[in-house]
C-alpha cells in the first residue's frame, strides 16, 4: 500500500524537477557506462557480494552476468526501484526480441500489449508508475525522453547486444532485488552487510557542488561517504569500491590526482584504523561521441581498495 502511494505522489504533479537527482526525478532506464569493461579490470566479481547504484538496474545485470553471487542496491530517486522491477521480470519472463521492442523500437515503445501477459507479476508500485504513466504518457517520465538516446550504447549492455546473455540473465535474475532507497551518504546506516565490491557510478560528480575545487571534493567525499561505508559494509580484505566513472578523459591525469590523494590519505589516515585503504585507476574503452581534444581518450573508474594493515 505504502509501495502504491508513494509512487502516486511521485508522479501525480509529473516527475519531480527541482534538482537533477531526488526521490521522484525522472528514471534512468538503461547504463550510459560500460560496466563490463571496468568490472574486468578491478578483477571480477564472481562469487562475490555486490553493493550497486541501482539507475537503470544494469550495474546488477552485468554484475550477476559476470558471475556476482549476490546484488543489493539503493537510489535516491525511489522510482527506480520500478525500472529495476520492471526489466528483471521482462528479462525472466519475456523473449529477448518483445524487450528490444519494448525499449527501442520507437513505434512499440512501453507498449501494453508486449507486458499484458506479465502484469500480473507486478507490484503495486510498479502497477501504479505504469498506470501514472499510461494516462499521461509524459516521455518527461524518463531521463533523454525514452530509450532512443546515444548515451545508451546497445554495445557496451551484453545482455543486449548479445541474445544468449539475455537468456543467460533470465535464468540469474532474483524475483526480487533488495532495494534500499537513501542518499549515498546514508549508505551504512541503511546496510547491515559487508560487501566485495561498490558501485557508486558517477555520483561524485554532483556532489557539493558549491566546492570547486576537485581535491576537496575528493576529501568530503572520502570522509562522508567512502570512510563509513568502507568501515562499515566493505570486506577487509581486498573490498573494492568503484567511487567516481569519468568519461572520454584523461588518463594520466586521474592517475596523478590519485597518487597525490593517496599520499594525503597515507598521512592523515588514523595509526589505529585496522585498515588502509589504497587508491587507483582503470581505464576503458570509451563509447564517447564527442569530439575530443586528447589523444586517446578512454572512460577512467577510480577505485578505492581496502586491506587489512600489516603491523
Ligand atoms: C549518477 S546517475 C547517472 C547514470 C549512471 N551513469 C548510469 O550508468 O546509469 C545514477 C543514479 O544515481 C542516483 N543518485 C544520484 N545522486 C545520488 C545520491 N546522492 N545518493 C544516491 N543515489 C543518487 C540517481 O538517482 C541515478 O539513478
């Protein structure tokens, strides 16, 4: 019931505009990063515990595609919830070819009659955001208006670009995801868990924005958000959280804000915390479009590992 009301009040004035990101602002449906690419990188998650941003529900997705055992996740923005709902029982439920339709195909898109078999399925809260949006068909509902939006790109999400992953998903995919929604900084109140691996997307970036100046955004973020979940919900041994995805960058440039933010975190970490915690970069293949003026750009994950210290 509360499922149902609060996602009518989310949407009965239309998604919220206030800020770029609330509890009722409009949906990501589908990842602008490439996941797969940086999961990789920080060495994989199979059979690990995830913690994930839920956005579109990719991050999950490719995380239990890649072997995860188990994905939470949590979001400001409450109606996301929905989305990650939504997909998963399309992907269990569906064939691969009336989910393609369904989200980009633009004559067929959020069409009723792909999802009637299922909507039984469906909670009360998701039964409402489609019945909300049904009646006003306000595309205004969804971050880019829908899914036809080059910041999706088809071939960097394998369940999409590859058939025998969507099957593969379908088989993986829980009836239901733990979702807890809160802001990020609330994060280890809301979390009994440890976790293997984080995923905080690219949230840094709108984070006080009032402060300019990138190393001291770095050290609020350090010490409200990734000292507490760290101490809280990370493995001590080798916890990895991926804490900013920068696109079409620089390489060498976040290697060095890193290696300096690392020399201030060595000094100023207290002597009797049980763990440090050690910073680095990944780079990977970029999907950016945009003209750029480095020589190859890539898309850069800075990633926060902790460790037990040796004493
Ligand atoms: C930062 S956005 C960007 C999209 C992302 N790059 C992707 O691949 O989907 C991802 C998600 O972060 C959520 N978010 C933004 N600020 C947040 C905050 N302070 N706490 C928790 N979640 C937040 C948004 O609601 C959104 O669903």
């Amino acid at each position: 019931m509360l499922d149902k009301l609060k996602t009518y009040f989310a949407l009965k004035d239309g998604p919220g505009r206030s800020s770029f990101f609330s509890w009722n602002a409009p949906v990501f449906l589908f990842t602008n990063e490439n996941v797969s690419g940086y999961l990789e990188r920080i060495g994989g998650v199979s059979g690990k515990d995830v913690l994930s941003v839920a956005a579109g529900g990719d991050h999950a997705f490719i995380s239990l595609l890649s072997g995860a055992n188990n994905v939470d996740m949590f979001d400001l923005n409450y109606l996301q919830k929905h989305i990650v709902e939504l997909k998963s029982k399309m992907i269990k439920y569906l064939p691969y070819s009336d989910f393609m339709h369904f989200f980009f195909d633009n004559n067929r898109f959020f069409s009723s009659d792909i999802i009637r078999p299922i909507w039984k399925t469906f909670s009360p809260g998701l039964n409402t955001f489609l019945l909300m949006y049904y009646r006003h068909k306000n595309n205004r509902i969804f971050r880019y208006a829908s899914a036809q939006h080059m910041d999706y790109d088809v071939s960097q999400i394998p369940y999409l670009s590859n058939e025998s992953d969507f099957r593969d998903l379908s088989k993986l995919v829980p009836e239901k995801f733990h979702f807890e929604q809160t802001d990020i900084t609330k994060i280890s109140k809301k979390f009994t868990q440890k976790y293997d691996v984080i995923l905080l997307s690219n949230i840094f970036e709108y984070m006080y924005p009032d402060v300019c100046d990138l190393s001291e955004r770095m050290l609020f973020f350090y010490n409200s958000v990734l000292c507490p979940v760290a101490d809280n919900n990370l493995s001590q041994l080798g916890g990895k959280i991926c804490l900013h995805y920068a696109w079409c960058t620089e390489p060498v440039q976040w290697e060095k804000f890193m290696n300096s933010f690392q020399h201030y975190v060595a000094n100023s970490i207290d002597d009797f915390n049980l763990c440090h915690h050690k910073f680095s970069t990944v780079d990977i293949k970029s999907s950016c479009k945009q003209n750029s003026s480095f020589l190859r750009p890539s898309d850069v994950v800075l990633v926060m590992t902790q460790n037990l210290k040796q004493w």
